[in-house]
C-alpha cells in the first residue's frame, strides 16, 4: 500500500486500523502519538519483523480513530479486536477450559453447579479453578451450611410433580425447594450466605453463624444449635481449602508474564479477602511483535476490559511493568469506582507469592513448547511440502476440506472444516443440509455445497462496506486450498465451481483419493502421491478425518432429530414455548395423550382452537 499522507494523521491518542484490499480489518493497534506509530509501519519492510512486514504487504488502506486519551484508546482497542478478530493481532486463549462455580441467580430457585465455556447472564461466577474436584469438594463441603439445590432443572421438575425429594435433602445438602419444604425468604437467605462466602466474606458469615448459634443455645433450643454448630464446622473446612496468602481484607490479583519470540504464558492467581479463590493460565499467540511489556498491557486489557467473575481488584501485581502504565490504571480505576494500583512486589509476601504465580507460568510454557515443539515445526513443513508437492500457487495458509454424508440417498448433509496455519478452527465450520438433491448424487451435493459457500464469499467480498457491516461475515476469508474427499469425479466438480464464480487465480483445488496418499489436481491425469511418513501427509490426515467426523456427526443428529419428531410437530398454533410447556405441565406425551379436552381447554395460556387441534390429533394418532 502506498504511505499516507502524515500530514493528515492526528498526534493525538487512538485506534488505527489496517484493511485488505475487500475492506476487511486484518490489524487493530493502539498509539498515544497516532501519526508517529502509523508513520512506523512504513520503512524499508527488511527492517520490520517478519510478520508486521506480511501484514503491511497484505494491507491496502489504513484508517484511524482519535479519541481523548490514552485510556479510551485501550478500551477502543480492545473492542475492535474483539469485533473484527483480526488475523494479525495477539489472541489471549485459555491453554485448557477452566471450570467456575456458578450460581444461576436467573432461575426461580438458584442452584450451584459447575460450568465450564462461555460466561451467560443471569449467571454469578466463582473461580477459576485449576481442576473440577476442587470445585466439588469445595462446595459439598459449604452444602450442609448453604444447603441451595445443585439438581437439573429436568431433576428439579421430576421431583416437583413426584412430590417428594431426591437423597440430597435426607442428607441435608438441600432443602427441598422442589416440594416446599423451605420458604423463598429463608432459600434466599443461604443463597446470599453462599454467594458471600465464595466472594471472600468467610469472616461476615462465620460470625453471623457464631452469633445465631450461642443465641440458640442461650434459648435452650439446642437442636438449633446443634444443626448452626455443624454448619459451622462444614465453614472452617472449607476454609481449610483456601490458601491464606495476604491480610485478611485485602483484594488483589496476581498476574505473571513469561514470552518466547512466537507464544507467552500468562499465568493469574485471584486473591479475596487474603485467600486465593481462584487461578487461570493462558497460552498467547505472538502474531505479533510486542515487547514484554506491550504484551503486559494487552494481557491486562484483555483481562479488565470486561467485569472479571470476582468483580474488579483493589490491587494488580504484575511480573513486569505494563506499557502505558498509568493507562492502564486508569482504565481499571474508572471501572472499579475507585484508584487500582499496578505495580511489581518488590520485597516480602507480596514478592514471594509473585515468585509461585511466576513459576506456574513458565513451567506451563515449558510444557506447551514440549507439546508444540515438534508439532509448531511439523506444520509449517507440512505447508511448505503441499505448496511444493502439489505446485500450488501460494502458501496454503487456509485449507478447507469438504465430505458429504446420507443414509441411501435420505438426509444429505455437507460439512466444511477448516485448518488455519494447520490448526483445526472448530469456530470456522459449517455444516450444510442439502436441499436441492434427490437420491444419491454426490457429485449434485457437492456442486450444491460449494456454490453456497463461494457465492457467500464472493458476495461478501463484492459488497460495499455499509452492506458488509461491522463484523466478518461467516464465509468472511477465501481459502488458498478448497480439498474435497474424492476422487477425479469430485475434483472435477469443485473446479467447475470455482471457474463458474471466477476465482480459479484466487484459490487452488485438490481432491483426496481413496488411496490415502494420492492427490488429484487440476490438469494433471495422474494422481500426485504423498510421501508416506511426510508432515504433509499427516496434515491431509487431519482434515479429512476432521471433514469425516464433522459430517457423520451432523448427519446422525439430523436423523435422529426427523426419527424423534413428535406427534405435536406441525399443529398449528402451538409453537416450541407453548409445546415445551404444555408437555411440562402434563407430564410429557402421555399426560397429554390422557387428558381429554376439558382438560386442554382449562389451561389459560391455550387458545381454545389449539386444545381442540391438540386433542383432535392426538385422538386420530390413536
């Protein structure tokens, strides 16, 4: 791309924005000074590094966004970032899915149990833990002075209509809100009693107990005090579980950082009230080239931008100084309502607690370098060897590989999967229910599969920038190799595809043969064959079992959905919430074959025509 005028870039702080030739952003950065660091990228492209060159060469425009100071800048960053998911940023991912302990404050009775993924609202999250048993033991301790449901909402229903409890309320780790034998206010109660206690106010409620149980005893309701005694006991075990590390009082995380020229490991102990209650380890993708502490700073970034699950810190240690220091502060500040302290420990417990953080860091980097080692230099041999092997135009940086899947003809499914930089991108699939064939013609499937998927992207690249929107569409990025599972039959089908949209220089194709090791290409007769024991073949390996597993799995699900259809499908009227409900309320299909119409048309949420049309199909099913 051609340098910008410098003139017209602003000094001020902001968010700048690198865009390929469609439009889309490929990079999101931050500058205190934005014509300086814009001024930056255009130099001689041997004196940039290697992947900050890559992204200027793939980059067609550059725009900016000037905001007030340098922690709004953060705070734009870090949302583009996460909008647009440029390829060339860092990406902060978690080296393993942490477990929390939740509590689901949405539900009419709030239950604990133990999650993992995706944070939903309505949700108080506890954690993260290193390992799940924690959790359990944790909370099957705090159970007999907390006793909150821990059941599934099916379980919960199934007792309700039973009309008696499960085991857990006869061991008094429940108190069987299913059949009323605990008041909302009371229920309430041990929820909040549960929700301090896992927030670090061990002390508030140890007391409270401690009060209530000598004012039992002083009123001779010894029974009382009995039941308050144990539940004080089940308290200081689970005490006994939390390491104490500072001053009773004090809120503080503890971050620490240690990079290679390619990965980072972070590593976050969650302190509360003196006591650890949680940790979480990260594996960071340098795509990028950013000193210690640049990365620092998108690490606490990426952390705080949003509320973390036990709120936000009175104190952040940190192993080395974040860039923009006094930024970053402020950011956390405004959040918190009040000043947050960014420092490295210097001397005491402080400093020794950062040692330990420190330690889990680097070894978790030793043991993921051990892990991707081999495999880090297996896959770019394996791109280099496919570009060679099969004299493909570019790098093939992105490979899509394509499999259908049908019982004789009946539930036609097609699925993509996608390997980037070898990686399987399991957010990148796409599963495709064929439409438009009758019978068994793979050929037909495929040609339909591929059409849909192209002209989405040939689409979306076409369109204006207000058409396109914000974010990536799904079909967002060409892949540089389109592989389908096949032979000549089915490479010759995908080349048609590709030549009718126009975009045979854009993307090369490939077919994989029923002999494992032998490739068809465009053009060519003769199979190429693959070395066996060659990383390339072991890559070829890992997309098509992928593509394989992708489309069975998605073809057993939608035969198993059209097998398990239910006799209320298709009536009028009565869509998935009035279904759900109606077969909640009556006990499930054959509550609802029993009832007969009074019965349907007593319930108050039914139109009176869809009992009728409810009763009359079941009534003919009969």
């Amino acid at each position: 791309m051609d340098r910008p005028n410098l003139a017209e870039i602003p000094v001020g702080p902001g968010s700048y924005q690198f865009k390929d030739e469609h439009g889309r952003i490929i990079y999101v950065g931050k500058a205190s000074n934005l014509r300086s660091r814009v001024g930056s990228y255009f130099v001689d492209p041997a004196l940039l590094h290697a992947r900050t060159a890559a992204m200027v060469a793939a980059a067609r425009d550059v725009t900016w966004i000037e905001v007030n100071n340098e922690v709004a800048a953060l705070l734009l960053e870090y949302n583009l970032i996460k909008q647009h998911r440029p390829r060339f940023n860092v990406r902060l991912r978690d080296d393993k899915s942490y477990p929390f302990l939740a509590v689901t404050l949405d539900e009419e009775w709030p239950r604990a149990v133990v999650m993992r993924g995706r944070k939903r609202r309505g949700t108080k999250y506890f954690g993260p833990y290193a390992h799940a048993w924690a959790i359990r033991d944790t909370l099957d301790a705090l159970l007999r002075t907390f006793p909150v449901r821990t059941c599934s909402p099916s379980k919960f229903r199934q007792h309700e209509r039973l009309g008696r409890p499960c085991l857990l309320f006869h061991i008094e780790k429940c108190s069987g809100p299913c059949v009323n034998e605990v008041a909302r206010e009371a229920y309430g109660t041990h929820v909040d009693g549960l929700i301090r206690f896992l927030g670090g106010d061990t002390d508030g409620v140890r007391s409270e107990l401690h009060t209530a149980m000598e004012l039992a005893s002083r009123e001779e309701n010894f029974e009382d005090a009995a039941r308050l005694r144990d539940r004080l006991g089940a308290i200081d075990r689970a005490l006994e579980r939390q390491v104490m590390v500072g001053e009773r009082g004090e809120d503080f995380d503890v971050i620490a950082l240690h990079d290679s020229e390619l990965e980072a490991s972070v590593h976050v102990f969650y302190v509360r009230k003196g006591r650890v209650l949680g940790n979480n380890g990260y594996v960071v993708d340098k795509s990028e080239p950013l000193t210690t502490n640049e990365l620092m700073r998108k690490v606490i970034v990426d952390l705080y931008a949003d509320e973390p699950a036990l709120g936000w810190p009175k104190e952040v240690m940190v192993s080395v100084e974040p860039e923009a220091l006094e930024a970053c502060s402020d950011m956390l500040g405004a959040a918190r309502g009040s000043r947050v302290e960014i420092r490295v420990p210097q001397r005491g417990d402080r400093r020794e607690l950062m040692a330990t953080v420190d330690k889990n860091a680097k070894d978790a980097l030793v043991r993921h370098k051990m892990r991707r080692a081999s495999d880090h230099n297996s896959r770019s041999r394996a791109i280099t060897e496919l570009q060679d092997l099969l004299s493909l135009s570019q790098a093939p940086l992105r490979i899509e590989c394509y499999d259908m899947a049908h019982l004789q003809g009946t539930d036609y499914v097609g699925s993509m999967v996608v390997l980037e930089d070898g990686l399987p991108q399991k957010r990148e699939y796409r599963k495709f229910n064929v439409k438009s064939v009758d019978g068994n013609d793979d050929y037909a499937a495929m040609r339909e599969v591929l059409t849909r998927r192209l002209t989405a992207y040939v689409t979306e690249r076409d369109a204006s920038t207000e058409e396109r929107g914000e974010k990536p569409g799904r079909f967002a990025y060409p892949p540089q190799l389109l592989l389908v599972d096949g032979g000549k039959g089915q490479l010759g089908v995908a080349v048609e595809v590709v030549r009718e949209l126009g975009l045979e220089d854009e993307i090369d194709v490939a077919s994989l043969a029923k002999r494992f090791e032998e490739v068809f290409v465009p053009d060519q007769r003769e199979p190429i064959r693959i070395p066996r024991g060659s990383d390339a073949l072991y890559m070829l390996q890992v997309v098509r079992d992928e593509a394989h597993r992708f489309a069975n799995t998605f073809h057993r699900e939608r035969r198993s959905k059209r097998m398990k259809r239910s006799e209320l499908d298709g009536i009028a009227g009565l869509g998935a919430t009035r279904k759900a409900r109606l077969l909640q309320e009556l006990g499930g299909i054959g509550g609802v074959r029993s009832a007969n119409l009074e019965q349907l048309q007593s319930l108050a949420w039914l139109p009176q025509q869809v009992a009728v049309a409810v009763y009359q199909r079941l009534r003919d099913a009969q």
